[in-house]
C-alpha cells in the first residue's frame, strides 16, 4: 500500500468515526487512532466555542455540545482553516429540530458570527470631517460614500445585543418572549475594537442606499419621506458627523 493511500484512509477514518479501523491500524494502532478521532472533534468544538462564545454559555456546555456534534454532522469541516467552520450555524438552528423551537439561538449565532466577521475584516482608514469641508457644495449631490469594510445591518427580532452584552457584564438577561420586535441593528470595527448599536429606519435606509452606491441626493431624497423630512439637511449632516465620529466612511467620490 503506498504512503498516499495509506495517509487518505487514516484521515477519513478520523473523519468518519463510525467507520471501521483500517487493517493497518490493527491491535495498538485503533488506540491511537480513537485518541486522533477524539482530539480531532474537541479542536471541532473547541473552535465553535470560539465563535459563539455567548451562544455557549447561554447554552451551557453539555447542550451546546449536544448542538455542536449535531451541526458538524450535518455540516462537516471542508475548509482548511477552522475559521469557517461554524459559518452555517445559524441556519442550521433555524432549520433543524429540537434548535428551531427557539428562534433566539439562530440569532444569537447570526449576531456573533457577524460580530465575528466584522473583526476579521480588511482594515480601511477612515475618513475626518476636514476631508469633506474641502469638497466644492456643488459637487455633493453627485457624490458617493464608501463604507467601512466591517459594516453590516442586521434586522433581529430578540434582544439577542442586549444578552450579548448582559452575559459579558454577568447582568440579568432580558425576556426573549417579552421583548420581540423587529430592531435593526449596526455592526462595525474601529481599530481593533467592535461595536454595536442600533438603528432608526431612516438611518438604516440611509446607510443601505450608500450601500447601494447611490449618490447623495438620492440619499437625502430617501429621507425626505420619513419623520425628519422637515430638516432632512440637518438630519443629514447630523448623520455625517456621526459616521465620521464613528469611523463609517473610508472614501468618497464624485
């Protein structure tokens, strides 16, 4: 047998616990081939910990085990970096049962792995307001904003920030039940730090359309429809001053 074959039936037979021992691994060699079986799915679980650590504890661990052993059989690893292997995890706890019961967890996955992707993102340097100030007024209506690359909008239906934050500050977690409304909410990284915080629809449709590469005047007219429509210049600028505050935009262009 050539040390190629030899190499592809060991790692499957780490992969697939419930496969037989390869005859070359007869007598001493299945030992050693269940510690490799064991310490392959504890790196497995040890790396979904990492990405959902709230999802974790408000779990507990026995449960989240249980989660996890049924998440990598239905989702095995096929990355080569362990980085991706928990990026199904909320669609796995909407779809499959006894998870879906609990519509929170999915989010709370969803929450964290975007938190998750927000940190690992390309860094970009932001710009100041004296960047803007050197803009002529007559090219702004024509101008387009560039995003951070770590900006993401989530729409969540549970307070799953508001746990997030209480398991960090060992605070007493709200009532998902009680607490179910549709809140959209801002993710991003300043530096090496990343942050939360939620959105008024007109915010979030501003953002969403800079997302779309509209220009500014169809930004300020996407305003213009909701409750700030009496000063949308002022609201407007009001917005600039806090995305620059909060290191949103990276570049603009006309």
């Amino acid at each position: 047998m050539k040390l190629t074959e030899i190499q592809h039936r060991l790692q499957a037979a780490i992969l697939d616990q419930a496969q037989n021992v390869p005859p070359f691994l007869a007598g001493d060699g299945a030992k050693g081939l269940a510690v490799y079986r064991e310490a392959y799915r504890l790196r497995l679980l040890e790396a979904l910990v990492a990405d959902y650590p709230v999802l974790y504890r408000w779990l507990g661990e026995e449960t989240f085990a249980e989660l996890a052993l049924a998440y990598l059989a239905a989702f095995p690893s096929c990355e080569r970096s362990l980085r991706w292997i928990g990026k199904h995890l909320a669609e796995f706890l909407q779809s499959t049962d006894p998870w879906r019961a609990r519509p929170e967890l999915s989010e709370m996955a969803l929450f964290e792995w975007t938190l998750g992707l927000a940190f690992d993102c390309a860094d970009s340097d932001p710009l100041f307001s004296e960047n803007l100030a050197q803009i002529p007024s007559q090219q702004w209506p024509k101008l387009k904003f560039k995003l951070h690359p770590s900006v993401y909008i989530l729409a969540l239906r549970y307070p799953v920030p508001q746990i997030w934050r209480a398991m960090q500050d060992a605070m007493p977690l709200p009532d998902c039940q009680k607490l179910q409304s549709t809140v959209s909410w801002l993710i991003w990284r300043k530096e090496l730090r990343v942050f939360f915080r939620s959105l008024a629809k007109p915010e979030r449709l501003a953002l969403e359309a800079i997302q779309a590469s509209k220009v500014f005047s169809e930004v300020c007219a996407g305003l213009a429809e909701w409750d700030c429509a009496a000063d949308v210049a002022g609201y407007m600028a009001y917005l600039l001053r806090r995305w620059l505050e909060e290191g949103l935009i990276v570049a603009v262009a006309a």
